[in-house]
C-alpha cells in the first residue's frame, strides 16, 4: 500500500533564480500598482495590489513544484540468474588454447556446474539462453548446440533476455560468454540502460585474440546496363585485404570460365585496394566476367575471393538528332564525325530561315523526317544535340516535350555551343548560364571530376601519345552551376573557365559544351580519317552518356535489372520499358510476367506492373533472393522477343571475417550495467557470490507534484478574474 510523506519543494529552475524573479516581480508590481491606480482610494489599491502578489506567488509556488514523498513496498523478487551463450559464426574461430572460442566457452560452463556434459538440466534459479542476432533458451543438451548465427545483435538478444523475465521475477545478474562482436550499431549504453533499469548488472567473459584473421574479399564496383561492341569496357573491383598488409595478390580475370587477364595487385596499408581490366567484345552478346584472387595460405574464408558480373553488349546503332538553327563551323565538323561513325544513325536538321530547314540522314530510306511533337516522339532518339538558335525551328510545346523526354524519360541532350536559344524549358535544362563569349586562346584541361569520363580520358591518352590538341578559339563566360552540375574540364587561358558540364536532370542527363573551337581537333596528320581526336572524343561521349540510360539503343522494349551483384538480404530492383519506334505498334504494354530461375532451376514468377498512372511503358518490380549464387530473369515481350537478365547473389559474413574480440565494447556495456569484465578464471566465484547474496525486499520512494490538480488551476484563474474586473470596474486600463 502507498504511504505518503510530507510536502517537500522538487524546484524546476534552481532556487536562487527563483528568489530572483520573486524580487523581480514582486517590486515591479508593487511599483506599476502604485503609480497606475494613484487616484483610487487606499483600500482599493491594495485590494489590487493583493490580488495581483497572489498571482505572482502562485506562479512562484508552481516553480518550486512543492511534491509529496511517496513510499511503495516492494515485495521480494523471485531471482534467477541468467546464462547466455554467444552462438554466431565468429565464436567458430580456433584461437583459444587450440580450441574454438564456442568449444571454450562451453567448457566453462560444465566446469561452472551450470549445464551438465550430458543432458539438458540446470541447476535451480539458472537459466540458460543462446543468442546471436536475437536470444531463446537452449532447448537441448549442451554439447548439441551449433555456434551458426548470421549475425550478433546485443541490444535486441539482452532486451529479449530481459523480456522474457516473468511478472514478479528479477534477475540478481546477466553473464555473457561471447567474443563481444556487435552488428548492430546501438550505442552500449543505452543497451545497458535497459539492464540498469531492471536492477540487473551484466557480466561478460572474453573469448578469443584481439588480431584480426587472414581473409581477402572481392566486389565489382562498375556497372552499365549495357557495352557497345569493339568498345573499351573497364571492369573495376575493390579489394579488401585484412590481415593481409604488404602482401601480392594474384588477380584472374575470368571470361565465362576462362582466364583472360592475371595481374598482381601490391597491399601496402590500404583498407581498400582496387583492381582494374579492360575487356573487348567484338560480337553482341551477354558475357560472364569474374575477378578472382588466389587464396592466401591461412585463409580465414576463401568463398568471397571471387565476384562476378554481366557485360550486356549490343551491335545496335545508336540514334543521334542533331538540330542546328545557326549552322557554324563546329555543326559541320560535328555531323560529319557522327556520320562517319559505324555506331550512329544520325539525323541533322539544320535551319536556314525562322521555321525552315533541310535535313541530312545517314539512313535515307526511312520515313519522312518530322521534328518531334511531344516526348514519347523525342524518346524515338538516344541522343539529341542542341546548336543554336534551336527555338526558330521548335515551338514552346516541342521543347518542353524535349524536356520532359530528359525529365521522366532518361533522355540525353548535349547543348553543343553553349545557350541553345530562348524559352523556359531550355533555361531549366542547362546546367548553368553561359554569358558572352571571349575570343582568346585557351587549352582544356580536365577537373576532378571528370578524371573518369571517358572523353576526358580519351583527351588525357591523345596528350601522351599523339601531338597536344589544338588550342581553343574561344571560351564563354560561365554563371553558378546549378544543383547536381559538374564541370568535367575547364578552359584554361587567361582565366580558368568550366568548359564541359554535366548534370543530372531527372532521370536523364545533359551535358552542356561553353567552348568554341573543337572542330579544330579534327586536324591531327598522325590520325587517319574518322580516327581523330574529334572523332574519338564525340564517339566516348555519346556512348558514356547513353550508357546510363534505361532504354537499348535500337529497341522497342528494354529490359533492366539495378545491378548486376547483389548481396544477399538485399533486393534488386527490375523494370521494363517500352519507347517509341517504326512500325507497327504491338498492344499496350500494361504488364508483363517475369520467370525467376536459379542455377537452371525454376524458381517464382513476378509481374511488373506501372507504379503509377503516369507511368505509360514503364513497368517496374522487385525481388528478394534467398539463395546465394547465379540467378536468370526471363521476359517475354509483346513483340514476341525474350530478354533475359542474368545476376549473381552473394553473401557477406562478417562474422567469419571479423573475428578480433572488442573487449572495449564489452567494457562499456558491463560498467554502464554495473557489472565488469570476467576472466573466465572469475566466472564461478563471481557465479556464486550473486547467487549467494540475500534477496532484498524493501520500499520504492518516487517524487509526486502535489499541485497539478484542477482547484490550483481555478483558484489562480479565479484570482486572475477578479484582478481585471475590478481594474476594469474602478476605471483602470
């Protein structure tokens, strides 16, 4: 039964600062009083004066918070003692004694008495759990039991230990034999709060080194939806080396099985190294490629020492709409490059008055040109590059359907020679305003962020190998980059300024060129025609742009997947896109079924479907793998065609990888608890020392305000009432 002592003051603010404000308020109202109601007689004004003091103590007595000691008893728990045992993956490493951190854990216990070597009974008042990335009790005997947990979750395995405590139950203390790997990234404290909250201390005993084990890891961390043929394709992948520093790694590249490149990577001291191959395809195709990295002797896990991927490599020629409404040098040597280029079917429409131009098509033999109306026809193109001048020949509707081709469709756009002309859509799609032009000399040179473009790479090799670039006629005055703006290369001259910007807008890109003067690269006499440097680096733009896009060049309908590697656990992500084309046109596509197959095994199906009604030829899906290993996604398209998407499931364990014993992290956990770290030395003693301490039944004491009461509230309000209608009755303001 609750028994309640005398009011004592609980302040909010500290009392001093509460005298101060009394000082405060008291002599203010004492003065205004005063001197604002001077003319009323004496009773009247201190009748006011007393209303208006009781009001600023009620407001004082409030902040003093006067509050009643209240005493509970508390009845005498019944008391356990719980035992918990770490079975994840890293208490499997060997380096205790020559015996597993589990095989040593659990020895502990028998010689503890706490389990039995056969059997399953335990002592009276113990309990013993398991727990890995949560916490149950062991069902069975203890030399059953499989250290096989995925991962370690302390906060989530402590609090269901806690939660499993029945009502009237309590626990004299939490021993924990473990290595101390968490995963789950909760600050320990607040893990140990919730055993201080429960009057129950944690103790932990260590097992296992604090070195870190030998075990090399691979990823790839390049991919594109899609490669042309002949084109350079770099295939890039992380390597990480624990415990293996200053040591040669063997790296294989393997081509669907077969090795086709082997270098040495050097480890110094770095957490990550990467690991680079450039691969050719001739032939269209999808194509396996894995990096593989021979074994290290002493190995810790040897499964993630390869990582593989998919190069989806097509012949189909890409679809470039070129449209100049000022024509200049630079358009003429620009369509000619394109025309000469076997990857790209190239139409240029080039205006010679307001509303009228003439047309050049490398494919003379389809249908009459018409410039696109709206954005499905624009999305008939892979690319369009902008000259001048473009909004003499292009009403406001047809560009902001180009716009909205960038925006909801991927589009590609280049503004080839800087403002492409007036209108809000074309403002909104340049990465930045260009100003004047400047006629003076100037020579590109790559930034940081375009160190990886591969035009600025093609730029950089052409520097080393043939002679220097020409330099540049002229360079335009640049305003601020908007959001998401890089600039992949600047004019250098008298000043620096961005030359190449790109940006994403949307779901597609644009690229804006604030430079004249690049057709003069098509002079090199050590280059052969159609092999220049304005032909190379036009050629890798349009390709590096183009390959970031959802929809196949060529294609009516696009089949994708997000990645080509993904980690077990995780989703990949599926879409299907349909564009506009000649010809005939198949029925809508509304929605498509996807057969899932694993290692040549049927495995589910799954629809794509549109994620919303604006959605028009797009589908989207995803799926979860539950097996680690190569998986195939097949489509069946409307046009009767079939894709397939092929992609590797891997899994990440690192609790085989990341086996050093955090110590620290157990520390922090037990002293926030009120318990400490063990030596498994300790844990009998410290065993029966908590099991032989008394039960303590006693009283709970807690802090209750005595004034949050509804007559408080009312006799302070009724005070304040009469307070304004008196001054209110007797004249005053």
């Amino acid at each position: 039964m609750t028994a309640a002592g005398p009011l004592i003051l609980d302040p909010l603010v500290p009392v001093p600062l509460v005298g101060l404000l009394a000082l405060l308020l008291g002599g203010l109202t004492l003065w205004v009083y005063w001197l604002t109601s001077a003319r009323l007689t004496r009773g009247r004004r201190v009748t006011l004066l007393a209303f208006r003091l009781l009001l600023v103590l009620g407001v004082l007595l409030l902040l003093l918070q006067p509050s009643r000691v209240l005493t509970d008893p508390r009845a005498a728990d019944t008391k356990v003692t719980l035992v918990a045992l770490d079975t994840s993956r890293s208490m499997r490493q060997i380096d205790v004694d020559g015996r597993s951190r589990f095989d040593a854990a659990r020895r502990l216990l028998w010689d503890a008495g706490v389990a039995p070597r056969s059997g399953s009974a335990t002592p009276e008042h113990i309990r013993l759990l398991r727990f890995d990335a949560d916490a149950g009790p062991v069902a069975g005997p203890l030399d059953q039991l499989v250290p096989d947990g995925a991962t370690t979750r302390f906060h989530q395995s402590i609090q269901t230990m806690l939660g499993s405590l029945a009502t009237g139950e309590g626990a004299d203390a939490l021993f924990l034999l473990t290595d101390g790997h968490d995963f789950e990234l909760i600050n320990a404290a607040q893990t140990a709060l919730a055993a201080r909250a429960r009057r129950v201390p944690i103790y932990a005993i260590p097992f296992g080194g604090d070195r870190p084990v030998r075990d090399v890891s691979v990823r790839i961390t390049s991919y594109q939806p899609f490669h042309y043929v002949k084109q350079t394709i770099k295939i890039n992948a992380a390597i990480r080396p624990l415990g293996a520093p200053y040591e040669t790694l063997e790296v294989v590249l393997l081509r669907e099985g077969r090795e086709a490149a082997r270098r040495n990577v050097v480890v110094r001291d770095e957490a990550l190294v990467n690991a680079e191959f450039e691969v050719t395809e001739p032939a269209p195709g999808q194509f396996e490629y894995a990096v593989r990295i021979t074994p290290l002797t002493g190995e810790a896990e040897t499964a993630n020492n390869t990582a593989t991927t998919y190069l989806n490599v097509i012949d189909r020629k890409l679809r470039v709409l070129v449209i100049e409404g000022r024509p200049y040098w630079d358009t003429t040597f620009l369509q000619r490059a394109l025309r000469r280029n076997d990857k790209l079917e190239v139409d240029l429409a080039a205006g010679y008055a307001k509303g009228r131009f003439h047309v050049v098509r490398t494919d003379a033999e389809r249908e009459a040109f018409k410039l696109p109306a709206n954005d499905e026809a624009w999305n008939a193109y892979d690319a369009v590059i902008l000259g001048q001048s473009v909004d003499q020949l292009l009403s406001p509707a047809q560009l902001a359907g180009l716009e909205s081709f960038v925006d909801r469709l991927g589009g590609v756009v280049i503004f080839a020679r800087g403002d492409a002309g007036e209108g809000e859509a074309l403002a909104r799609l340049q990465p930045l305003a260009w100003g004047e032009t400047r006629r003076e000399s100037a020579t590109l040179k790559t930034s940081q962020d375009g160190r990886s473009a591969p035009p600025l790479r093609v730029l950089a090799a052409a520097a080393e190998g043939e002679a220097p670039p020409p330099p540049l006629l002229g360079v335009r005055r640049a305003g601020e980059p908007k959001p998401l703006a890089a600039t992949l290369a600047l004019a250098s001259g008298d000043n620096d300024f961005p030359a190449l910007v790109h940006r994403r807008y949307g779901a597609g890109q644009v690229l804006s060129v604030g430079v004249d003067g690049l057709w003069r690269w098509a002079f090199n006499a050590r280059s052969e025609l159609g092999n220049t440097l304005f032909d190379r680096f036009w050629d890798q733009t349009l390709l590096w742009l183009v390959n970031s896009r959802d929809v196949a060049p060529g294609a009516r309908y696009t089949f994708r997947a997000s990645t080509a590697n993904v980690l077990l656990g995780e989703k990949i992500h599926l879409r299907v896109i349909e564009r506009e084309m000649d010809g005939p046109r198949p029925p809508p596509l509304r929605s498509l079924a996807l057969e899932v197959s694993h290692e040549g095994r049927p495995l589910e199906r799954l629809t794509a479907l549109p994620r919303s009604p604006e959605d028009k030829g797009r589908l989207f899906t995803e799926y979860l793998p539950q097996r680690p290993g190569p998986h195939r996604i097949e489509a069946r398209l409307p046009d009767g065609s079939t894709q397939v998407v092929r992609f590797n499931v891997f899994e990440e364990n690192a609790e085989t990888v990341e086996v050093a014993t955090d110590t620290a992290y157990l520390r922090r956990l037990t002293e926030a608890s009120g318990g400490r770290v063990l030596r498994p030395d300790e844990f009998a003693a410290t065993l029966q020392r908590v099991r032989a301490a008394p039960v303590s039944s006693g009283t709970d004491t807690r802090l209750e305000p005595a004034w949050p009461r509804a007559w408080v509230f009312w006799v302070l309000g009724l005070v304040g009432a009469l307070d304004w209608y008196l001054r209110r009755r007797w004249g005053l303001a």
